[in-house]
C-alpha cells in the first residue's frame, strides 16, 4: 500500500483509536527495549523496572513524618520526666550521609545512653544529605537496585519511623514499673526546647570534666562516665554540639571492648524491643514466599517484654552476605575500618601480607562460595544426625539460599547456577526482590535485605561489614543460636 494511502486511513480513524495505538505501540517497544538490554530477571523484576520508570522519584514517606507529630509524649501536660518539664537529650552531630548500618549503629548507642540517663532522645530523619535544600539529590550510579535506570534520585531526609518503629523512634518503653521518658521527634524537641532552656555541651570540655579520652578509652568507659555525667544534670534540655568529636562514631564501631558492652547492650530494651517498619516486615513477608517459606511470631524465653514482635527463623533457610563490587577498596584498606578481622603485627611482616590473609576472607569468588556452602551443609546435616533423639536437638537441613549482595546482576546468576549443580533447591538474591515503590526506597531496601538475612535457619556472612555486624546482633538478640551464625 503507497505511503499517502497509509497517512489517510490513519486520518480517518478516530482519535480515540488513534490513541489506543500509540499507547499499546509504546507497550510493545518498552518490552522490546527490555528484552533488549537481557533483562532474562523475571517478571517481578521487569514490573520493578517498569515501577521505576513511571516512579522517578523515590519515596518520602509523609505518612510515618505525620505519625511522629501526633507522638502520645508530644504533649507538654504529661507528668515528669515527660512533659514541659521533663528530661530531654539531642544529639546535633548525629552522623549523616553514611549507609543505614552506620547510622544505625550509633542512633542505638545514643538511644542507650539516653536510657542509662533517664532522658527522652531526640530522634532525627534517616539522613544522606544534611546539606541540600531539596528532598532529592542525583546518584550518579546504584549498585543495590538491579535494573538501575540512567537517572537515579535519593531522597536527602527520611523519617526515622518509616524504618523502624521502637523505642528508639519513640514506640513505649518496655518497662512497667517507673518507665523512662518516651523519645520524642527533634522537631518536638525543638518545640518543648527553645535554645534559651537548653545547656549546650561540647564533648572536648565534658571530657576534661569526666575523665573521658575518646583516643584512650574504650566503649565501656565513655558510654558509662557519659551516661552518669548525664543523669545527674539537673537542667531539662541537654544539646550535644555539633562542633566537636561525637560520643560514638567510627573509633566505637571498632572497638574490641564492643564484646565487654555487649552482655548489657543485647539485654537493653533499646534491643530486646527493636522493630522494623511495617513497611519492612509486610516486604520480607511477600518475598519469602518465593522460597516456598512463611513465618509466623514466636517468644523467646526469658525474653517476655519481646512479645510477638521477632519472627521465627525460616527452617532449612541459609542466607548469605556477599559484598561485591564497592567493597575492592575497602578489602585493600582493612588496616582502617571499623569492623575489620584484627590480626597481630607478629602474624605477618607487613600490612601487604597481612591484607593477603584476610582478602580471600571479605572478596570470596564463587567456586570458594560453592564450597563454605557445601561443607557447611554437610557439617550441620552430620551434627543433626549426631543429635538424633536428643532432647531440646532438632535436625537442621538446610536446602535454600537467599543471597544479599551488591554483586553485578550476572555475577550472582553465575553464583546461583553454581549452587544449583551442587545440590541446593530454591534460591533468591537481592535482585529477585519483589518490592513495591515504597518498599524499594533507599534505604528500606536494605533494611529488607537486612530482616532476610537474619532470618536465616544458618546466616554466613562478611566479618569486615556493618551489614553483617547488624544483621549478626539481632540473631543474637533473638535468641538465635550462635552457631547458626557463621562467616566465610
């Protein structure tokens, strides 16, 4: 048919019709272009991908900013230590910008001190970037999110609720007799606090007055001397500047006295009570599905004020931390991070050597992988069969794999296919990840990848990243035996 005949049955047609075609024409081409670029994923990574394109922004969370303002404590009625008169601490040089394990680590520690001060802490926003005026900043790339499309956002503030809904954010303390004073959002803080009521403290000057030596001393002692120091300042409104060296940051995350904290630290409500977002749990709900699993909530005894808030871990379930990618640079530079495996000077002459014995244990290729995994199923298989009839012993056949990793998206097909041949059954990754728009914000994502991992009946992890430091203290907290938690 000649071109003009072409252009004049197109004319006749409706504009209804017209627009029909164009519409399933654009549908067609984007599966194409899919198609195109290999994404073999599966069909909730290609509706991921679809989300994305239509969802440019990423979420900010409005509902859970309005649910910290009508907070039941955000009321200057209530009777002391609540109240217009009640005991309050702000951290201003919280740390921002950093991953959520980083800054989550030390939103808890300071939530604990708070505890041991008898003072509300003045929660924050999630922040990536104090410094821009908008509620977006551009990623030049992402590494989590599989089908990453050439503009990426991130959103500069997220409410703190939207990721965790405890004590820390300002649910009730578990604590029936003389209870503590709730946390209070920072914008109620600066509410019930105008700067004329409050003592600004800088830590240079409160150390000198204490004893205290960041570079000296060890985790114990500072959170001791600065929760004391605290608790006997009468004033109402407490302001850590943010001009000075914070209580806790890198130099706490790595310190070793970490194991002599932790015994009260893992017994604290600000842990025994510590609980995601809806938002997270509905997430790892849908998505354990697709390893034929469900959960249900369990207690743990001696744990009575945990309630129903922990889910049981998922039976024959080994979920792996596999960090690829951004994690070359930090493996060669083991010397200066907070979680790194500590080897003595005498184990090797020179930091070069020494980087060589624990490379192979943070940058793992998949033939080493498939190994740990299969020896790791035989010993646990093997243990079980030793313990056959025992009482309080139950068997632990582990059959599936989910694996949380920033790894490129084939690498982790190869590593998946490689588990497939030596014997495993179902397996998810990251990348498999059903979530929604809400649900793949960062860093909710990674809170979910987060419940995962910690979910696992067995959990193998990366003993030099915060997100196995993580997700290795809430196994503990739960009551999860210890040697169900192991490392590469």
């Amino acid at each position: 048919m000649a071109p003009a005949a072409i252009t004049h049955l197109w004319r006749r047609r409706s504009p209804i019709v017209r627009t029909i075609f164009v519409i399933c024409l654009g549908i067609v081409s984007f599966i194409l272009v899919v198609g195109s670029m290999g994404a073999r994923r599966d069909f909730r990574s290609i509706s991921r991908l679809y989300t994305n394109w239509f969802n440019r922004l990423p979420p900010l969370y409005p509902q859970y900013a309005a649910e910290e303002v009508l907070l039941a404590q955000h009321n200057v009625s209530l009777s002391f230590p609540e109240g217009q008169d009640g005991r309050f601490i702000r951290f201003e040089d919280q740390m921002w910008g950093l991953g959520l394990n980083n800054q989550l680590f030390e939103i808890l520690l300071n939530s604990e001190i708070a505890l041991r001060s008898n003072r509300a802490y003045a929660f924050t926003p999630f922040i990536w970037d104090a410094i821009a005026e908008g509620n977006f900043v551009p990623l030049k790339s992402d590494t989590h999110l599989p089908a990453a499309l050439p503009t990426k956002f991130r959103a500069t503030r997220i409410p703190l609720r939207a990721i965790i809904q405890s004590p820390t954010s300002g649910e009730p303390w578990p604590i029936d007799h003389t209870p503590p004073p709730r946390a209070v959002s920072h914008k109620w803080y600066d509410q019930v606090c105008p700067w004329e009521r409050r003592v600004v403290i800088n830590t240079i000057e409160t150390n000198e007055r204490i004893g205290v030596n960041f570079d000296r001393d060890n985790v114990v002692v500072i959170i001791e001397r600065w929760s004391a120091y605290l608790r006997n300042l009468n004033q109402s409104c407490v302001h850590i500047n943010w001009d000075a060296p914070r209580i806790n940051d890198f130099r706490t995350m790595g310190d070793p006295a970490l194991e002599q904290l932790w015994p009260s630290f893992s017994t604290s409500p600000v842990m025994t009570a510590f609980r995601w977002s809806n938002i997270v749990y509905r997430a790892v709900e849908k998505n354990i599905r697709l390893l034929g699993l469900s959960s249900s909530p369990m207690r743990i005894e001696g744990r009575p004020n945990i309630g129903l808030i922990n889910p049981d871990v998922l039976t024959g379930l080994v979920t792996l931390h596999v960090r690829r990618q951004d994690f070359t640079a930090r493996s060669s530079q083991l010397s200066f991070l907070p979680d790194r495996l500590f080897i003595p000077h005498s184990a090797s002459g020179s930091e070069e050597e020494r980087a060589k014995l624990v490379f192979p244990r943070c940058w793992l290729e998949i033939d080493a992988i498939v190994q740990r995994l299969h020896s790791l199923r035989t010993e646990y298989s093997n243990a079980s069969k030793r313990n056959d009839g025992k009482e309080g012993k139950r068997e632990i056949l582990l059959r599936k794999v989910h694996i949380a990793t920033n790894g490129e998206p084939e690498w982790v097909d190869e590593l998946k296919r490689a588990l497939w041949r030596d014997g495993w059954g179902r397996m998810t990754s990251t990348y498999d990840m059903d979530l929604d728009w809400e649900e793949s914000g960062t860093p909710m994502d990674g809170a979910i990848d987060l419940e995962m991992a910690t979910r696992g009946e067995v959990f193998v992890g990366n003993g030099f990243s915060t997100f196995t430091s993580t997700t290795v203290s809430l196994r503990l907290v739960r009551g999860i035996p210890p040697n169900q938690t192991r490392f590469w």
